[in-house]
C-alpha cells in the first residue's frame, strides 16, 4: 500500500493548499514548512552570518537552495536564518531527512527533491501540480503580491529551481518521468485534492501502476 506521498509544483500553481487538503483528508503528516525547518536546524541556523550578507550576492548554490526551499508561504523565504552551508552538505542533509521521513510512512512531502531523492522507492507517489503562467500570476496577487511582484516571482522562482534540480540531480526540472500523475490547477483545488485521494484508492485497490509496490506486497 502506499504510505508516501510527494508533491512537486509551479510556483504559484497553488499545490500548497492542495498539500494541506491532501494530508488533512489522509490523516498524514504534512512535511512542507516542517520540513523546511528540519533542514535548517540540522544545517544550523545563524541569523547573524545572513545579515552580515544582506547587502552581498550569495554564492550561486546558496541562493538556488534558498529558492528551492520556499515552502508553504508562497512568495517568502521561509528559510531566513540559514547558515551558509557547502552544496554537498545541503544536499546530504535534504536526502537524509527526506528518506527518515519517508521511512515512518504516511507522509505528504512538499517538494525539496523529494521526487527525486525517492524515485526508486516503493510505495510512493510522486505528484507534479502546475498551471498557466497567467493562473499563476493572478493566485500570487490575491495572495497580497503586487502585479510586479507576482510576475517576477512566477518568472524566476521554477528557473531557480530548474537550475538547482540540473545542479544535483544532473536532470531537467520537472522531469516528467519521475512523476505518476501531472494535474493542471486550474480544474480547482477540491477537484485536484479529489483526482489525487481517489488514485491513491485506485492504487491500493491493485492498480498495476507501481508494480513494484504490489509485488512486495504479494
């Protein structure tokens, strides 16, 4: 049966919520914010080593993690006092923690990699939600950016993450491969949360579609 869930998105395609519906429908712990936080605290935060960079260019790695980690409140850094860490750290500590986490089970992980960090795990489904640029535009304004802004984040935030998934996946972001089920937003958020629980049914009912799933079961 499958016990975890990942959700990759579009910035802006509002799989955040889509997330928390999900994990509130399944009575699964949701690691989108939490998770976040998790990778902090095992990076070490240090608010005084980013203030003392506010005013310089991070190094390039730094800022496409940063990117990579915006989580549940769209549009912010939810990660404002990390550490600089080295690339292989990040990338070490993110797969150690998303792994722990897929290892208890009845997980929905917000994106971090996590597609690609448990690609070869049994048992999971991975889910991309994305939507038009316009779509996702008009979300990030009703969520209190402005016109400006909203284009600007829409326009770079997935290139940032694109950059970082090439970095050290060596592969190109999404990838539609390493995904079982790719849902356009704009059917709505409750049509979206309902396509994703009821496959998660389909699955478990036999579905051959993660074979090696059942196989391990049977």
């Amino acid at each position: 049966m499958i016990d975890v869930l990942t959700i990759e998105r579009e910035y802006g395609s509002g799989a955040v919520t889509v997330a928390q519906k999900v994990a509130e429908r399944l009575g699964w712990d949701l690691w989108d914010q939490a998770l976040t936080d998790e990778i902090a605290r095992h990076l070490e935060c240090d608010r005084g080593q980013v203030q003392l960079r506010e005013e310089v260019r991070d190094p390039l790695y730094y800022r496409l993690f940063k990117s990579f980690l915006r989580g549940s409140y769209e549009g912010s850094l939810t990660t404002p006092n990390m550490k600089l860490a080295d690339a292989d750290g990040i990338r070490q500590a993110s797969e150690q923690i998303i792994r722990r986490v897929a290892d208890k089970g009845k997980a929905v992980i917000m994106g971090r990699g996590s597609a690609y960090y448990l690609h070869e795990r049994t048992c999971t489904l991975h889910v991309f939600v994305y939507a038009p640029f316009e779509e996702k535009v008009r979300r990030l304004q009703s969520e209190g950016k402005s016109q400006a802004d909203a284009i600007h984040l829409a326009e770079t935030v997935d290139q940032e993450r694109t950059a970082f998934i090439k970095k050290h996946f060596g592969i190109d972001w999404p990838s539609r491969q390493y995904f079982h089920l790719m849902i356009n937003s704009t059917m709505g958020e409750d049509a979206v949360v309902e396509t994703i629980v009821s496959s998660l049914g389909g699955f478990a009912k036999g579905t051959p579609f993660l074979p090696n799933c059942f196989a391990k079961e049977r």
